[in-house]
C-alpha cells in the first residue's frame, strides 16, 4: 500500500507578503537564468531563493547558496512570513490554464506527504532518466533545507476514478489561496483538515501505485537523504519526517493532464555530403516528405507543419534543416526492421516509444552522438517548436526534430514495465508552483 498522509506545512502570510503571485515560481529545472532574475526582482519574499538561489563569485563550501536558503528560510520561519498550519492537511488544488489555442482547461491534484518507498517495491515508479549533477544540487539544498521546497508530481491510475471524483466535493468554498502564475495558469488551493476526510483521502490509496511524471531527481535525492539520516539515528521509528516527501497527485485520466513534447536541436556538419549520407541513411527506415511553404508568416507555417506531424497515425516526426529551410515529415517505414537498433532487455512499450525510435534508428547513429559525452557536446533540447525552429535559422543548429505529445498510457506502460524513457521524454504542463506549501521535514 502507499501510505498518503496530510501534514502540516508552511504558507506564505498574505498579511507579510502581500500578492502570493509573486512570491511563487516554477520548479528549479526550468528557470534559466533571465527567469531567475525575474523571480529575484519580483519580490524579496520570491521562493525563489529557496528553490534556485543565485551562485556568488565568492561562494564556498559552507557559504553558497545552499546555505542562503536555509538562513532564509529559518529567517521567513522567524519573522513570521511563513507560517506553519495548526492541523495536518491535505491540499486540494485546481489548476486552470490555456494551451494551444484550446478553451480553458481544469485539472485537480492532490497535496500531501507521501512515504518513501525503493524502486524495487513496485509502489512508486519511475518513467525517465536521470542526471547526476541535478541530484547533487537537489541532495545540497535538501540537506540544508531540511525541506521539500517544491511538489514532485505523481499520476495515480484512475481505476474506478473514485480519487479523481472525490477531490471537488471536498474543496466547497473560497479558496484558501489564489494565485496567479507569470504563464497565466490559475492555481486554487483548499486545505482539507477535517480528520474524517483525511481519513478517507488516505484510504483511497491504499490499492493504488504511484507514477512519477515530475521529479525523478528529487525523489531519487530523497530516497538517498532518507538513507543518510537512518545511518545517522539508527533508532529510527520510520515516522520521522525525512522517511517521506511532498507529492501533488493527479488522477492518470483527469482531462487537464497535459503533456507536451520536447524537441531535438542538432550540432552537427551538415556539408553537401554529409547531408546526402543523411538523408540516405534517413530513408532505410523512414519515408520523406517535403511539406510545402505557407504563404503566411513563419508562425503560421510552423503551426500548419505540426497539425500535419499531428495528423499522423504512425510514428512520426518533422525535421527542419535538412537540405535548406526546409520542414520534412519523416514516416516510419512498414518494413523498417529496427530490432537489431534496438538496447537488449527493454520492453516492448519501451521500443514502441517514437521517442526511443528517434533517439536509436536516429540520433544515435549521427556523426558525434554515439556517445553520452556526444549527446551532451551536440543535442540540446526546447518544447517551444518556435525556438527550434529559430535555432536552426540562426546558426546555431543544424537540424531541429520535433515530436507529437507523448499519450499518458504509454508514460505508464513503460513504468510498470520497469523502464525507464530517455531523458526529457516528457512536459507536464503546468508544473505545479513551488511556493504554495513547503513541507518540513522536522515536523
């Protein structure tokens, strides 16, 4: 069973503050550093300078920005900016956001503190890879901390979808708080205290797996803590606040999971041969198409490429770049024989992914990307498609691959399944905010 529970966390005092729209932020690994300056000017009380503190020229073991914010945060704890809820609590959130063009969209979750379990327990599951120094970072402010600053967020299966159906009813009122976030997304949040609905809330669990679909780093970080801590107090009882961390769960089938794509962008040579090898090596496993040019803008095109790369029933992806400014739509071949490509011992969710095709019949096989240092030296990765499409007319880039969004069936296909995607597989969006709850973990 997964063991769900309320508790009680930290708030923003709207008294102190003043806007809460302005104290929040994404979590750490999307803020560049024009957004963390943003974040840092918008308001002294910004999580920000807990989530993703600025470096110092003279910063130094011991006196870095890791150290800032626990001095900050035990600062906001003092001066009474943060406030710490009575009771334990569930928070229920409603997000209300746009994307592509659509009518708004609604999708509620669920705040709580969840107990850490090993990967090998099949309780919580993983579905993307990860990356060492985004740990280290994450273990560094966890250990200073002694707080999970932002949600990791967890798909629940929808089973009967009694999870999804519940959390509306028992969020009747006014908000607990209001927020607004700098991408228009509308957050909402009640605080469920009555002992008899946390009950309930906790029970709905008991049957349940977990899915991460945001946070793998800083649930793998928490997992490592957890095991520092039991080798420091071998007395521990397992009630301890570091044998748990901060979820926002979400129903699987809620119809405001949204996930977007993440593009490829290329460094590559791409020289009169170079570009004739490719394309020929592009064809043993694909059928090209050249998409005409729109007569409108360069957006309008854009948009009309990726309804046509969306149209598709098959695997499928635009490439721009190759052979001039030009978008083509690569098709999978019916006889396309991709199992020799393919690593030994994953499954077949795993090879049917169009991202883990592109990166084996694909990528893998470009001059400079055969290697882990290749890929970090050569590909970067934008969901904007505008971006890579930029990236490339600058310069900049080479070839920019885009893809269609990724279904959440196969996110939980290739977790139970016991893989794990390549990385940047997948976007949720929105991510939830940091800066609405913290959850301490000396409590």
């Amino acid at each position: 069973m997964v063991d769900v529970r309320p508790f009680r966390g930290l708030r923003y005092s709207p008294e102190r503050v003043g806007d809460l729209s302005a104290v929040i932020s994404p979590p750490y690994d999307v803020i560049s550093a024009e957004e963390q300056t943003y974040y840092y000017e918008r308001s002294p009380y910004n999580i920000v300078r807990l989530e993703a503190g600025k470096e110092r020229a003279d910063d130094s073991p011991g006196k870095d920005k890791y150290t800032r914010a626990a001095a900050t945060l035990r600062k906001w704890l003092a001066e009474g900016v943060l406030l710490q809820e009575n009771r334990p609590a569930f928070y229920a959130f409603l997000h209300r956001f746009r994307y592509d063009d659509r009518p708004e969209m609604r999708r509620w979750s669920l705040l709580g503190r969840v107990r850490l379990e090993d990967w090998r327990t099949g309780m919580v599951c993983p579905h993307e890879d990860t990356l060492k120094e985004p740990a280290r970072d994450r273990m560094l402010l966890l250990r200073s901390c002694k707080a999970n600053i932002s949600p990791i967020m967890a798909l629940v299966p929808h089973g009967s979808g009694e999870f999804l159906n519940v959390l509306p009813r028992l969020a009747p009122g006014s908000a607990l708080m209001e927020v607004t976030d700098p991408y228009g997304a509308a957050h909402s949040v009640w605080a469920i205290t009555d002992e008899e609905a946390t009950a309930a809330l906790t029970a709905v669990f008991a049957k349940k797996v977990l899915y991460i679909a945001d946070g793998h780093h800083r649930y793998e970080t928490a997992l490592a803590y957890r095991d520092e801590q039991r080798a420091a107090y071998p007395g521990y009882t397992g009630e301890e606040g570091f044998n748990f961390i901060m979820m926002d769960l979400v129903d699987s089938q809620d119809p405001g999971v949204v996930v977007l794509p993440t593009h490829r962008l290329v460094r590559c040579s791409l020289d009169g041969e170079d570009a004739a090898e490719l394309d020929s090596r592009l064809r043993t496993f694909f059928d090209l198409e050249s998409l005409p040019p729109s007569s409108g803008t360069p957006g309008e095109a854009l948009k009309e490429w990726l309804d046509v790369l969306g149209r598709q029933r098959t695997t499928a992806f635009g490439l721009y770049g190759l052979r001039g400014k030009r978008f083509w739509l690569m098709t999978l071949r019916e006889d396309a024989d991709l199992a020799p490509l393919m690593p030994p011992g994953k499954s077949k969710p795993w090879k049917d992914l169009d991202v883990s095709i592109l990166h084996t019949a694909v990528l893998q096989r470009l001059p400079g990307l055969a290697t882990p240092d290749g890929e970090r030296c050569c590909l970067d990765y934008t969901r904007d498609p505008a971006e890579a499409l930029a990236g490339v007319n600058s310069g900049e880039y080479q070839l920019a691959f885009f893809l269609n969004p990724m279904p959440v069936s196969s996110i939980l296909e290739v977790s139970s399944a016991g893989d794990r995607m390549p990385q940047k597989s997948t976007y949720f969006y929105p991510k939830p905010p940091a800066g609405l709850v913290i959850n301490p973990l000396w409590d």
